[in-house]
C-alpha cells in the first residue's frame, strides 16, 4: 500500500492549545475514516499542512468509525498544550508505533491501561504532560519497546516488574517523578538497554555501583537525587567498558573515587553533592581525549588541584566549587581552549587574579567567589581580553587597589546589546545546561538553566578603593553590578546611567560621596538599587523606578534627604550630644524633659500651700486692718469664688 504524506495539524486549524484529547482524537479518526487503506503520520509541526483536518468535527466516533483508523502508525501530538485525559479509545489503533505527547503538561489524570494494546508500539513517550497515579503494569504488554519516557511527571508508588521480555528497549526515562521503593531486578536484565535515567525521585534503599554495571552496553546513567546510596568495587571499571555520561549526583558516595578512573570512554561525569574526600585524583585529567564536563562541586576534596586538568584539551566546564582547595590555580588550565565554565567558588584557593585565563575564547563563566585570591587587578595587556564573558564573580576575596579603566573595555560580550530578546537561548553544551548559583537581587539565587542575555559583575566584598571607573558604562548589556562592600570613594559615575539592561545595582557599603546622579532614574529595568552605608548627600532623586525603592536603600548615608527618607530637604538636624549615642540621648531627653515638668509643677504646688499658710496667719493678726480696707472686696471675691466652685462641680 502507499503510504500517506501526512495528515496533520497546526495552529490554525480547529486542533490548537484549546482542544481536548477527546476532540483530538476525534478529528483524527473521522479524517483518517475517508482514506481507511492509508497508513498516517499525525504531527504538530508547523510545516506539516492542515488542510488534511476538516473543521467542525469533534468528540470520539463509534467503533465502526474507529475501524477505519487502524492503519495509523505514528501520533505526533507534541507541545500542544492539549488538557483533558487521554480516552481508553486510544488503544484501538493497533498499528500504531510511535506515540509521542511530550509538552502537553494540562494533560492529567492516569495513563490510561487499554495502552497496553498497543502492541506495535516502539516509541512511547509521555513526559511532561502531568500524569499522576502509578505507572500501568499493561505496559508490560508493549514488548516491541525501543524508547520508554515517562519523566517529569507524578508518577508514584514503586516502578513495576515489566522488563522481563522486553528484549529490544534500549532507553528508560523515569526521572522527576516521585516514585518510590527498590528498582525491580528485571531492569537489570535488559541487555540492550543503552540509556537509563531515575534522576530526581525519592528511591530509598542501597545499590552497587556494579549492579548496574551488568548492563553492558549502558552508555548512559543518570541516578542524580534519585534517593539511592551507591557503593563502589574495585570492579567498577572494568564492567562500564561503553559508558560516557555517568551523572551520580546526590548519591551519598563517600568512598574512594579511584575505581572511576579507568573510565576512559568519559565525556560527561557528575559527583557532585557525595561525600568524596581526600585529594582529587590525577587521574581525571588523563581523559584528555573525550571529557568534556566534570562536576566535582560540593564534596569534601582538599589540597590542591591536580595539574593534569589542563590536558583534558575538550573540557568545557569544570566546577569544583565547594570543597576545601587550597594552594595555585595551576597554569595548565591555559590549555583548555574550549573552556567555557570554570567554577572555583568557596575554596581556600591563594592566588592572585588569573589574568592569563584571558585567552580562553569561549570562557563565559568565571567564578572565584569565597576565596583568598589577593593583591591589585592589573591593567590587562590586550586589546580584547574575556572576549566571551557573561559572568564573572570574585566577590568574597581580598582583592586590592583600584580597579583599572580599561579592564572593562576589554571584554565585547558584555559592551555588545544587540542579542535577539524576542527567543530564549541558554547555555549549555550537548551534554546539558549550565548552571551557577550567583548574587543576585540582594538574593543568593541558583541558575538551573543561564540564559544567553544575561551578564553579570560581582566585585563585591574585597578590598578595592579609589573612584568607580567611568568606563563601567561601556558594559551596556549588564543585568546585574554588584561593587558592595569595598572602599570605593568619590562620586557615583553618572555613565552608569549608559547600562539600560540593569536590574541590579548594589554599591552599598563603601564610601562614596557627592549626590546620587539624577540620570539613573532612566534605567527603566532596575528593580534593586541600593547605595545604603555610604556618604551621600543631597536630595534623593524620583521618579520611574525611584518610586518604588524603600528607604533601606539609602540608610546609613546622613547627608541624604527626601523621599522616601523622613528627612525632609533643608530640615535642620536636632544637634546630639557627642559623648552619648542616639538611641540614649533620646531617652535622655525624654527623661530630662519629664523632670523639669514635674520640678515645675511642685514648685507651684508648694508655693500655694505656703501661700494660704502665710495669709490665713496675716489675716488673723490684722482682720481690723484688712476689714476697714477691704471688706467690700473680700465678700466680693467670696461670692464669686463660691460660684465658680458651683459652677466647676455641675459639669
């Protein structure tokens, strides 16, 4: 028979993100019910045409309609964002051996058992369509598998025995589920099995290392955060004599890693967050011929690191952050040419800044934070140095002097604003994305997934003084500027105002002066500024996003004035006693101002009392007296002070 083109949807026709999978299916069987002989490739491609699905047609045909489906064979329904759950009909397309609905996450519900008729089927993936329940034994009945995905979803509960005869599965991917309980031993006897994944699942028991090794053409493993502890043998390997991609993050490993080391098909190896301690084995830099990524990060390693890094000439990223390293950065690192991430944060690594790193032309990351790298940033001695450069930290250490103008007009991937912001890019490598956990918004954040528009400078935390280079304002693509916490002096450049990409701008903690420019109310981005612990003077600049900061970005700086401050411009202070804090001379006042209230009032007091006393005895002695003169006045002053009395006591 001949075989169809195609049959397929876009997003013009009635089959778009607001359709169910039951009108979905709907639409396929009606349409494939007209050319019944047909074998069909449904796809969701957009070069795929749609005039084959007629509109109108929704809900699911009768069984006689549905006949005329079965020469079906591949369902490519991917990134639709289809809702609704997947109809128990879908087993009746018996000739169907690729289905794939990846991407359509408001899928939920459970997968359906009638799945398991499809006894044809080859490829079935189902990730990231929200699935949850536990995952269908009558998947046992698809033996004709290659490729089983399932991952990021929420599957639960323990992962079935269905691999007894699964013969010809070479790809398992189970990973970011929740699933849960020992790993069945009929997953150990899939001999042709090539890739397998249980990343990011809650599986509690312990395993070796070499069981998995039974699977001998694994060329692939990932077990990063799937709850097990994994031990290793000295036999280790010699039984993964195919793997390249070992990715063991999380696996609570505090054994030797020297078994690793014969592992020399590796192009991507992943230890991080174990318990490995002790040096680092030379050994991992003899992979000079494959490794390209190596993770060590979050362990206990110590002493130096090895110099036989710089022979692995295709590293692309190492990370070996988080650990105790101490010593020199070793110079053989200038040899990997195609490094693009070099992560030494959180060591007691003692050197001074690496400027002969500058030649690495893919070099994107650079970070030395938490470090005791020392001593002044020399003026580079290229033209172009870092000419790739999106992040560089090296906060955190005891760098020195001022920084050079022209370091920052070496470095044309951070001068450059003209990348495409209408699509997502990110980092990464055929192996995966990269990640790094950087400051960022006043917040320690972790980058899973670094995006190509964002460029970064952390300088924060040494001991850098002098003025802040105008040249910073070349750094046009800049998202996040962080010099806080040095002894930066003089004014803050109004070239800043040049970096219309920044969200973060934190200067805080040092000893600038002068007014804050009125220019960087035009930075329309910026969501953290803060300058607080400083100098400044002058009234506070509003209006954009100067509106929205609150007066915490600004404390500590006695001379500033306005909004959002309570010090009103042209206020004067009340003056403070120099020998007493404010906090006690405020209580001080309140204490003083209390006193003389009450010295006040007794000595009114008192003088009344004696007052009376002293009259009440004079007119005794001189009523005669007083009555001949004032008699007349006194009754008077009688009378009226009884009505007042009267008066006083009826409100």
């Amino acid at each position: 028979m001949q075989a169809n083109p195609s049959i397929g949807i876009d997003q013009d026709s009635d089959v778009s993100s607001e359709s169910s999978m039951d009108d979905v299916l709907g639409l396929i069987l009606a349409n494939l019910l007209k050319r019944s002989n047909t074998r069909g490739f449904l796809s969701s491609e957009s070069a795929v045409k749609s005039d084959f699905v007629e509109p109108g047609l929704s809900g699911m045909p009768d069984s006689d309609e549905i006949a005329g489906a079965v020469y079906l064979e591949v369902l490519y329904l991917v990134d639709c964002n289809f809702f609704g759950t997947i109809p128990t009909s879908i087993g009746n397309l018996k000739k169907l051996r690729i289905l794939n609905l990846r991407g359509n996450n408001l899928i939920d519900g459970q997968v359906p058992s009638s799945i398991g008729h499809l006894k044809n089927l080859e490829y079935l993936h189902l990730s990231d369509c929200n699935f949850f329940g536990t995952i269908p034994t009558s998947l046992g009945n698809l033996t004709r598998l290659i490729s089983l995905n399932l991952s990021y979803n929420n599957f639960e509960g323990p992962i079935p025995q269905l691999f007894s005869n699964f013969s010809q599965l070479q790809s398992i991917d189970f990973s970011n589920n929740q699933l849960t309980g020992p790993i069945p031993s009929s997953l150990f006897h899939l001999v042709n099995l090539t890739h397998l994944d249980l990343s990011s699942n809650n599986v509690s028991n312990t395993a070796e290392l070499d069981t998995f090794a039974k699977l001998e053409y694994l060329e692939s493993l990932d077990l990063s955060n799937s709850g097990l502890s994994l031990t290793t043998t000295n036999s280790t390997p010699s039984s993964f004599r195919n793997i390249t991609t070992l990715r063991l993050s999380s696996c609570n490993i505090n054994e030797d890693l020297n078994p690793l080391c014969n592992l020399h098909s590796l192009i991507y190896l992943n230890l991080s967050n174990n318990q490995f301690a002790g040096l680092i084995p030379t050994c991992l830099g003899n992979f000079s011929g494959s490794l390209t990524m190596l993770n060590l990060h979050s362990n206990n390693f110590s002493g130096t690191i090895p110099q036989t890094f710089g022979y692995a000439s295709r590293l692309q990223e190492l990370d070996i952050s988080n650990n105790g390293l101490q010593g020199v950065l070793p110079r053989s690192l200038a040899n990997c040419t195609k490094l693009e991430v070099l992560n030494l944060g959180h060591n007691f690594i003692e050197d001074a800044f690496p400027f002969w790193l500058q030649n690495l032309p893919q070099l994107k990351v650079i970070v030395l934070r938490d470090n005791k790298f020392h001593g002044p940033i020399e003026q580079p001695r290229k033209r172009l140095a870092f000419t790739n450069l999106h992040i560089i930290d090296m906060s955190h250490n005891e760098f020195t002097g001022t920084l050079p103008s022209k370091f920052f007009e070496t470095m044309p991937s951070m001068v450059m604003n003209d990348e495409d912001k209408s699509s997502l890019n990110y980092m990464h490598n055929d192996y995966g994305y990269y990640s790094v956990t950087i400051m960022n918004k006043g917040l320690e954040m972790t980058l899973i997934r670094i995006i190509t528009i964002f460029k970064a400078v952390d300088f924060s935390h040494n001991k850098f003084d002098g003025n802040i280079s105008i040249s910073i304002g070349r750094l046009k693509a800049l998202v996040v500027l962080n010099f806080s916490g040095n002894g930066f002096t003089v004014s803050i450049p109004s070239s800043l105002v040049n970096l219309t990409e920044l969200e973060s701008l934190d200067l805080s903690q040092n000893k600038l002066s002068g007014k804050i420019p009125q220019q960087l109310t035009s930075l329309t981005f910026l969501e953290v500024f803060d300058v607080s612990q400083n100098k400044l003077t002058e009234k506070i600049p509003r209006g954009q996003q100067f509106e929205t900061f609150s007066n915490t970005s600004y404390e500590g700086n006695i001379g500033l004035c306005g909004l959002p401050l309570s010090k009103k411009c042209g206020s004067p202070e009340v003056a403070e006693s120099p020998s007493l804090s404010s906090s006690s001379s405020h209580d001080f006042k309140y204490k003083l101002d209390d006193f003389e209230w009450e010295a006040v009032l007794m000595g009114y007091g008192c003088g009344v009392v004696i007052g009376l006393v002293i009259g009440s005895c004079v007119i005794r002695r001189k009523e005669k007296w007083l009555v001949r003169i004032f008699r007349v006045k006194m009754c008077h002053q009688k009378n009226r002070s009884n009505e007042v009395r009267y008066q006083h006591g009826t409100r």
